[in-house]
C-alpha cells in the first residue's frame, strides 16, 4: 500500500463517513420534531382514476382535490428494484407513485402534477417546523433539460401562492422545494419575502430574482442520477420571532448535508405556518424551452413527516455561515482532500 494511498485512507474516508450520519429520524430528533406520520400507499398498482381516488381520500388534500394533474398520476410497481437510494437497509417493496410528465409539457398546469397535502397537529397548535423526507427516482433516459420542480413544504393562509411567480410577501405564504437543473444538478428553491438588496441575496450560492419567482439556494450542491432511487429530507424551520432574520432550510440528499441556511425571513406575520407536504412537481420554468421532447416519468415512495409546534431558536444569521461558501458535503470534501494533500506531500 502507498503512502498517498494510506493518507487518504486515514484522513479522507473518516471525514466523508461522518457526512453520511444524518438519517431522517435522527434530524427530527435532532430538531426536536416527536410528531410524526407517513402517507399511506396501497397494497397493488393503481390506475390513473383508482390513484386519483387513494390520494384524495388518504392524502388529507388542500379543498379536498389534486390541484393539478390527477390524471399523470399512477401506482405502479418499482422500476428499478435493484438501485435502492444509499443507505438503505432494507429494500423496501409495494407500488410506487409514478408521475407522467407528457411531451412538450411545462408548467405546473400541464406538466408532472401537484397538491398540497395539509397535516394538522392534534391539539390545535400549528407547527412552526416541520421535516419531509422521500424517495424519488427517474427514467433512465430523463430528459433534465433546464430544469424543473421536485415536492417540498409549505404553509400560510394562501393554500395557491408562493409558486408559478406569485410571490412570497411575508403574509400570504411560503413555499420550500427541491429542483432538478441541467444534468441532474439540485438546489433548495424557496418563495419567502426577499429582494436583491436583502442579506441573503448578497450570499454565494444564493440566486435571488426581482420578478415574483423564487430563490435558488445552493445550485448544484447535489445531483439526481436516473435509474437510481435518492432520498431527499427538508427541514424547515420557521423565523421566530416575526420580523426576524432566523429562518432556517437544510436539504439532505442520500443522508447529507448539501444544503444550509439560517438567515430566512418567512414570515412577518404569526399567520404563516408550517401546513404541510407540498407535492409539486413538473418541467418548468414557464415557457417551451423547459419542456421535455419526449414523454417520461419520475417515482416516489416513503413519504414522512416530522414536526413541532417549535420555530427556529437560533439568535441570528451567522455571516460565517458555512452554507455561504459551499454547501456541507462540499467543504468537508475540500478540508479532507486539502488535509490528506498536506500530510501526502509530506510523506513523498
């Protein structure tokens, strides 16, 4: 065995471990988070009319209906048995929920699907922070093109804002989810009230835009494969109180850490809260150029929940936040690398 070798065995691979122990369970404790549920799934395949049916009776759906493309929406049994996301112990089995997302589709009208699943505490408290976190897959020849939206949270009395370029104003809503770039790439993107003289927008890795849209964060800190299940976990936590600066989103991909930020200001009023699972999906962006020439799906399972009635307790935004540089996973990757290049150039 070479010196290099042994230097990069020692130093590297422990480093790299450590960025691996984050499973869902373990951030909700973390988090504080002790209420808890998943959605249920059935037992055989569904078609379209019988899937739309399961959801929207098991779901607990915003106004009781999918919002959007109930009829892209099937059970179907796993297509890619042997490619469980990273991590996972036991290979889980059943139908899964397959999205169809037609040829030339974009926008949240025409394209993927979307509905907002509410979760209510049970002593009528509302939740002020909350952790989802699923399994998603997509076809082995998914066509990334631009971009487009994967499911997330949301909360606030406007069950239909915070997407689709109707903004976040601090009263109205908030809304948190994943996205897919070119080649696969994935970042947080938030509505929440910010404009391009906001603290957060001066940050790397934070792509604010002036138009209504949302924030990108942390763009290409992770990345989807096709063919391969991963699993996505989204903690948000509320800024507490009102008016604060203290907000919080961290984004796990596969167990870690690719994205931190606790410098959000959702809300400016005790209106908004957490109201639950937010299943939006679709290509887009909002014109043709997004669109996929050839129709194609993605798959999602595992489906839990984790809240608390608790809002953020951090005291203020850190400029030093390690999240304003480079995501997690990233700078432990560069400070292992940079580490085991010291100790190697010793040795040889």
């Amino acid at each position: 065995m070479s010196k290099s070798f042994l230097a990069y065995s020692l130093i590297c691979a422990p480093l790299l471990v450590l960025a691996q122990l984050a499973a869902p369970s373990d951030i909700a404790s973390q988090n504080s988070l002790t209420t808890s549920t998943s959605l249920p799934f059935p037992t055989a395949t569904a078609s379209s009319s019988d899937a739309q049916t399961f959801i929207t009776s098991g779901w607990s759906l915003s106004k009781g209906r999918i919002q959007n493309g109930g009829d892209h929406l099937e059970f179907v049994q796993d297509p890619f048995p042997d490619a469980a996301a990273p991590g996972t112990t036991t290979a889980p089995s059943g139908p899964v929920l397959q999205v169809t997302y037609p040829s030339g589709s974009f926008g949240s009208t025409d394209s993927g699907a979307q509905f907002y699943t509410l979760w209510n505490t049970t002593d009528g408290s509302q939740f002020n922070s909350m952790l989802v976190s699923y399994e998603v897959a997509v076809d082995s020849s998914f066509p990334f093109v631009k971009g487009g939206k994967l499911p997330g949270l949301r909360g606030g009395p406007e069950p239909d804002g915070c997407s689709g370029g109707n903004a976040a104003n601090g009263t109205n809503c908030f809304s948190s989810r994943v996205m897919w770039r070119t080649s696969g790439q994935g970042e947080v993107y938030g509505y929440f009230p910010n404009d391009e003289s906001s603290s957060i927008c001066s940050q790397n890795q934070v792509i604010c835009n002036s138009d209504g849209f949302g924030t990108s964060l942390d763009r290409g800190s992770f990345q989807f494969t096709p063919a391969q299940w991963g699993r996505v976990t989204m903690l948000v936590r509320l800024n507490s109180p009102v008016n604060s600066v203290n907000g919080q989103v961290e984004l796990y991909f596969n167990n870690v850490l690719a994205a931190n930020f606790s410098d959000i200001e959702y809300r400016s009023s005790s209106v908004i809260n957490v109201g639950g699972f937010y299943f939006s999906t679709f290509f887009g962006g909002n014109d043709a150029s997004w669109a996929p020439n050839d129709t194609t799906h993605a798959y999602f399972r595992n489906i839990q929940l984790w809240g608390s009635s608790t809002a953020s307790n951090l005291t203020a935004a850190s400029p030093a936040r390690l999240g304003a540089e480079s995501s997690p996973a990233q700078w432990l990757f560069g400070l292992a690398v940079a580490v085991a290049g010291a100790l190697i150039g010793g040795v040889m």
